[in-house]
C-alpha cells in the first residue's frame, strides 16, 4: 500500500480534509517541543486551519526530547499526518499540515537549539507531560537536585531538559540581537505559563544571575487551558484507518471531536490567529478543567483499573464507579471552582462524562494512571485543601488517593503485577514494600513524600484519616465492592 506523502494526497477519499497551501511558501514560526501525539491532535490542528486560511508564516518544528519514533514515522510521509475523530457517530479524517520538520534533540541538541534561534521563530510552545519540567509537583519550584538540571547546569550549550533548551536559546537570542520568543506551554500543570516561567527564569539565575533576571523580567510565558482526549495509538487504528484511505500512515492520531483551547492573550512578538479563546485570564478555566476532567480523569484511572476495567468508557459502565465520578464532581470539587463567568458549570460537567463515556476511543486506565505522582496534587490535592479549609467533606477525594496508593504498591487485587510509570516508581515501590498492605502503615509512608503532599496533608489528621480508611476498604474489600458502598452516602 502507497505510504501517505504529498504524493499521495490525491489518492485520497474525497470525504477526508486535506491541505491545500503550497508548502514550499511555509515558513517556521513555532517550534514545538514534545511532539507527541497530544500536540497533533491538537495545537497542530488549530495551527493548521491558521495555514489553510492563508497565513504561512507559523510552520512548526517539532522536537522529541527523548526518542526517534515520531521523526521516524513522519519523516517518509513528508511530515504530514492524519487526525481521525472517533465517536458514536462515525470517524472523520484530515490530514494535518502543520509539521516542516521534526528535531530529535538527544541526536543533536545544537540543531534544536538553532532552530529555536532562527529569526522567524515568534513561539516556542510544548508539551512535555507535567514530568517535563523538572520541577518539586508540590510547590511547583524548580527541582535543582534533578539528574537533567545538573546535566543542564554543567552542559548549557547541550542541554537535555525543556527547560534546558529554552534558557539556552534565550540567551543565543539576546546575544544576536534577536527579539525574544514567546514560551507557551501547553501541560496539564496549575498555572502552566506562570510555573514554567518560574522554572526557567531560576534554571537561568544558577546560569548567571543576568540571564535569570533577564528571563524573569522581558520573556512572556502566557498561561494555557488545554483539552481534548487523545488515547495511544493502537495497530488497529493504523490498519483501519489505511483501510479506509487506500493510504498507508505509519502514525495517526486517535481523538475525539470536542477541543478546547483557552489563552492569555500576551505574545510581544505576534501568535497566530487560533481558534482559541484569548482572555487575560486563564486560571478559573485551568483550574476548573484540572479539578473536574483531570481530577474524574485520574480516579477513574485508578479505580478503574483496580476494578478490572481497561477503558474509561468500560470503567464509565460500571453504575458504581460513574456515580462517584458525578458525586466527586458535583459535591466535592465543583464547590471549590470559581467558575469562568459565561460557562455553565452544569453542561460541562455532562459533556465531560458524555467525552468519558465515549466508547469510540480505547483510552486505557493505566495510560491515564501514568505519572500519578506529578499529577495529583494540580488534580485532587488542591481540591482536597480546599475542603479541609472549610471543612467540607472529601470522602471521594480521599478514596482518589486511596486508589493512587493502592495502584502505586505495583501488585493488583489479583496478585498481578501493576506496571507503574512513574519517575517516583522506585520510592514508591520501596515505601510500599516495606509499609506492607497495611492501610495504617502504607497511607503514611506515602503521605510522608513531601514533593507530592507537602508537609500540611500529611499533617491533616482529618486528610490522613479519611485516606487511611478508604485505603484500608481498598485493600481489604477491593475497589468494586469499595464503591458499591459509597452509594447511599451522604456528604
Ligand atoms: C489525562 C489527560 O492522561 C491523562 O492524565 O487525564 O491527558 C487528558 O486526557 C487531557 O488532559 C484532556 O484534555
């Protein structure tokens, strides 16, 4: 079968999207790093109809930090790439014609560096999961002891960390007199523009405290709210999608079709004109979507995993499990928001468990449960804070970390062992280990870690109370059964 390319574009179903601009008049306006399949499906998307509407100036160059595969895959295909929209209705193509080209930074950390230099680049965006920045998930400060901050520190001009990259071409630009970028990142992190700002204003300090004042005082870092689900590729995706093309693509993107991009307005050097929603203020949307998607989002992975249940939209059968989603929402976490005026509150959280129950789309529990240590505190930590201050219940917020802990022992309710991702996994496991499955000493030894609860939950005694006991339901009873008593509770 013909692999998808330029070439192939008019071998293509009529019924699919494709671009129309003359890609050799495309210049480089982004550089991308972390080009996974999370920025294709949707930051390259909304670049894309920029494109397709005319304005040729913002071509992104992607960078993987790490692995070849996506420069790999791309490559042959002339950097073009289809995104497929799944859900009960159907699945819709297009092709995606954002990409010029894709940078694999550990093969030459100079090359990305002068591509983040040239004189068209107005926007370095990212997407380098929450883990990417190198920063204490805690307090959001920058992690000076991590193993890519020291490499970084001791090797500026070839670094390995986003914020690595950035510090070292905002120095090259200023030297060359170029006008600086604009640095957007696009993570699930609590006031994204304002912590990657942080860190990589302090990782510039410990270069020359010139470099840190000047990234502290003349680099706009905006704010971002991003969304939209995109499970892993899988090779039934790949084999159905040629199916249908006629067209051979070595990676697709699997997504659904709500998006959603909210940002802070503030680019000095210009931005295009995305679909987005320009505010000047992202944090009651960052926040609501953390608290609501993100924070459902995670128990639903470690719940449902526990339960059994591979997909989210399998977990979201299970009666059970889907009425604590509502309650965990509803009674828990919605009072915590102050909620973007204009939006209603009540329809979004129906979208979001329409989005969940979206059975087109095998997004895996254990896909979601990744990296739990870097994402609980900016999805059900926060929250829980929030309701102690006040008082206020947080039974489904504690049994969230409950499942976390449980998951995080690395063995499941069947004596099978857990595969878990997580940059924290070897802590973890070495806590869990020595606590036992012992609800009253595992919650602690957890709690204990203070980069993920600080010092104030472990010392809530009602926080470690209520997540002691769901533990100890947990482990004693399962989480099926575990949730089928929460039922009749009230608040
Ligand atoms: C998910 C997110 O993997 C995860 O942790 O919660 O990737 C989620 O799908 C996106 O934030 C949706 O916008």
């Amino acid at each position: 079968m013909q692999a998808l390319s330029r070439a192939a574009l008019s071998q293509l179903p009529q019924h699919v999207r494709k671009p129309a601009h003359d890609s050799s008049q495309l210049e480089t306006g982004i550089v991308h790093l972390g080009v996974g399949a999370f920025h294709r499906a949707h930051q390259a998307v909304y670049t894309d109809d920029v494109i397709q509407s005319g304005d040729l100036r913002w071509g992104t160059v992607g960078a993987s930090l790490r692995a070849a595969d996506t420069r790999d895959a791309l490559k042959p295909q002339d950097w073009l790439y289809m995104v497929a929209e799944a859900d009960q209705a159907g699945e819709r193509l297009r092709v995606i014609a954002s990409l010029k080209d894709v940078l694999v930074a550990p093969e030459s950390p100079e090359a990305l560096i002068a591509a983040m230099c040239q004189p068209s680049v107005k926007i370095i965006s990212m997407t380098v999961t929450e883990k990417g920045y190198c920063h204490d998930p805690a307090t959001g400060e920058l992690n000076e002891a991590h193993p890519d901050i020291l490499h970084d520190l001791a090797n500026p001009a070839s670094p390995r960390s986003a914020p690595g990259f950035i510090a070292r071409a905002i120095e090259l630009r200023r030297k060359n007199n170029l006008a600086p970028f604009t640095v957007l990142c696009c993570d699930n992190l609590p006031a994204n523009g304002h912590t990657v700002h942080k860190v990589v204003s302090r990782l510039g300090a410990l270069q020359s405290a010139d470099l840190g004042a000047y990234i502290g005082n003349e680099i706009a870092f905006p704010s971002t709210m991003v969304d939209r689900i995109v499970p892993t590729t899988t090779d039934q995706d790949r084999q159905r999608i040629a199916a249908t093309l006629g067209v051979k693509d070595s990676w697709p993107v699997m997504t659904e079709a709500f998006t959603q991009w909210v940002v802070e307005d503030r680019f000095p050097s210009g931005r295009p004109e995305w679909a987005a929603t320009f505010v000047s203020d992202v944090g009651p949307f960052e926040t609501m979507k953390l608290r609501l998607l993100n924070g459902s989002h995670s128990c639903i992975a470690y719940l449902g995993y526990l339960a059994g249940h591979e997909t989210v939209a399998a977990a979201m059968q299970n009666a059970d499990l889907a009425r604590f989603v509502r309650r965990l929402m509803d009674e828990e976490s919605t009072p915590t928001l102050n909620v973007p005026s204009g939006t209603d509150v009540e329809g979004y959280k129906a979208a979001l468990i329409n989005r969940f129950q979206n059975s087109a789309l095998r997004h895996r529990t254990w896909q979601i449960a990744m990296d739990g240590s870097q994402k609980l505190p900016q999805r059900l930590l926060g929250t829980a804070r929030d309701r102690l201050k006040s008082g206020a219940s947080i039974d489904c917020l504690a049994l969230g970390v409950a499942a976390w802990m449980r998951y995080a022992t690395g063995v499941d309710e069947k004596g099978q062992p857990i595969d878990v991702r997580d940059p924290l996994r070897d802590e973890l496991r070495r806590r869990a280990d020595a606590a036992g499955l012992v609800a009253s000493q595992l919650a602690p030894a957890l709690l204990s870690i203070e980069e993920i609860f600080g010092k104030d939950l472990a010392e809530s005694q009602r926080f470690v109370s209520s997540v002691t006991s769901a533990l100890d339901n947990l482990i004693t009873q399962g989480a099926s059964p575990t949730l089928k008593a929460m039922k009749g509770q009230k608040s």
